[in-house]
C-alpha cells in the first residue's frame, strides 16, 4: 500500500502561502499510475476535509465506480470511500475546552469546523484558498457544541514558532493537536492521527503496516512516517519530520514523491 500526502508532496505548495496548486505533474501522475498497475493500492492521506480530497483523486485518476479508492481526510479523523463519498470510519471528540484555553490566548484567531458536503463553519473568513468549498459565518460556541471530528484554528498575526510553544504550554489535555507550516492549529481526538486512520484502511485491506510505503512532508505526518514499514520525508521538510523518516526524497518541487514511488516501480 502507498499512503500519500497531498499538499507539499503530491501537489506543489504557492509561494508564501498556506495554499498549493491544484495541478499534479507528469512524473507524480505516472508514478502513481505505475504502482496501482502494479496491484498497490494507492491511499491518500491528509488533513484536508473529505470535500478536498475527491478532486485530488480525480486529478490522480485512482478511483472509478467499479474501483473506488480510500481515502483517509482530517488527520486520521474521517475514512471514505470514493465514488461516491461514503465515509466508512470518523472518531469524533468534545473541542470546547480545548478551543477556548487557545481562544484565550489568542481571542483574534479564526476557528473552522468541517461542514460536510459544503465547506467549513468559521467564526471569520479565513484567507483566500485555506478551505475548500463555501465559508458559512457561524459563532463559535455553536461549532463545538456538539462533537466534531476536528477544529482548524488560524491566526494570520502569530508565527508557527507561537503555535508550536502555545500548544506545548497549553497541554491541551483530552485533545491531540497539530502545528502546520503557518500558525495554523488542528485539533484532534486523542490517538487520531494519519497511521491511525490508515490503520482502519490496512484492516479492511488485509495489508501489513510493514507493507506500508507513506510519503509526507508536514509535521502532521509523523505518525505516518514511523509507523509505516517505510515512511518517507519530502526534501522540504521540517527536520523534526525528516528525523522521524526512514529515508528523505527529493523536494515536492522536484518531483520527490515520483523520485520515491520509482525505486519500486521504475518506467
């Protein structure tokens, strides 16, 4: 099985953004061509919601109504088939608490919570291409007031360093979280991570995790990264992430997740 991350490893990140380009290469599209012709099964991994992920299997071309693909979306969070959506696996969790201690902190941070089949709720527009598919303006208090199966909290004033050191400082205990590329925060149920939600893929799969091949470039990756019987960093990497790899591939900008997929299943 190859796992795969989507942005900063299958498709190319926007200068000085948060956001990547909805484009897949040549070498990326022929390289996962190759590997599901070889009987891999291809699994795409990421924090984006499921309504991000479908156009990206398209562009791939992975799945078709006789064959879909899993996919595993929200960190780990929400597991799908496609087409059509059916979502096979979601662990949801309470975020009250741990929204409101990071709230605290920063009061002027933006707050996101999946609407399935829409877009997101946010408590304020987030930048332009964050989010895919439609912002509904929504208080936050009524976002989590039910359990969700996960919580983006952005502030476009704040570093990733003072995400990194809010999050350690905070605990927030009851609650797994995430630091992206940019002071952006995932907040996740506890023991929700990527390896975990391929884990549910491997079950249904019958595959081994030890057959696991996952590339990813984010720090949300790490989880994947070891515990997959390879787990590969994109040369752009953090080091954080890099450490937590068994081996490091070229960058997303050259093409590291064909490099990687073509040591197993060459042209």
């Amino acid at each position: 099985m190859v796992a795969l991350d989507i942005d900063g490893t299958l498709l190319r990140w926007i200068d000085g953004t948060g956001t990547s380009h909805e484009e897949i290469t040549p070498a990326v599209h022929d390289a996962v061509r190759r590997a599901q012709e070889a009987g891999a099964h291809v699994v795409l991994a990421s924090g984006r919601s499921p309504d991000g992920m479908t156009g990206v299997a398209d562009l791939l071309g992975l799945a078709t109504e006789d064959s879909p693909v899993w996919v595993v979306a929200s960190n780990g969070a929400v597991v799908f088939r496609y087409p059509p959506m059916q979502v096979v696996h979601e662990e949801t969790f309470d975020a009250r608490a741990a929204v409101a201690a990071v709230l605290t902190e920063h009061p002027q941070a933006l707050v996101a919570v999946e609407e399935r089949g829409r877009g997101y709720r946010v408590n304020r527009h987030f930048p332009m291409g964050e989010l895919s598919g439609e912002m509904i303006l929504s208080e936050v208090e009524s976002m989590v007031a039910e359990p969700v199966s996960r919580v983006i909290i952005r502030d476009p004033e704040a570093t990733v360093e003072d995400f990194v050191a809010l999050a350690g400082r905070l605990g927030l205990h009851g609650t797994d979280y995430v630091v992206g590329w940019t002071a952006w925060l995932d907040l996740a149920p506890v023991g929700v991570s990527k390896a975990s939600g391929l884990q549910v893929v491997c079950r249904e799969l019958g595959v081994a995790e030890g057959d696991v091949l996952a590339i990813g470039d984010g720090r949300n990756d790490i989880e994947m990264l070891t515990w997959a019987g390879r787990g590969v960093a994109m040369g752009q990497a953090v080091e954080e992430v890099r450490e937590a790899a068994d081996a490091v591939t070229a960058t997303v900008d050259d093409d590291g997740a064909a490099v990687e997929m073509s040591r197993w299943w060459p042209a």
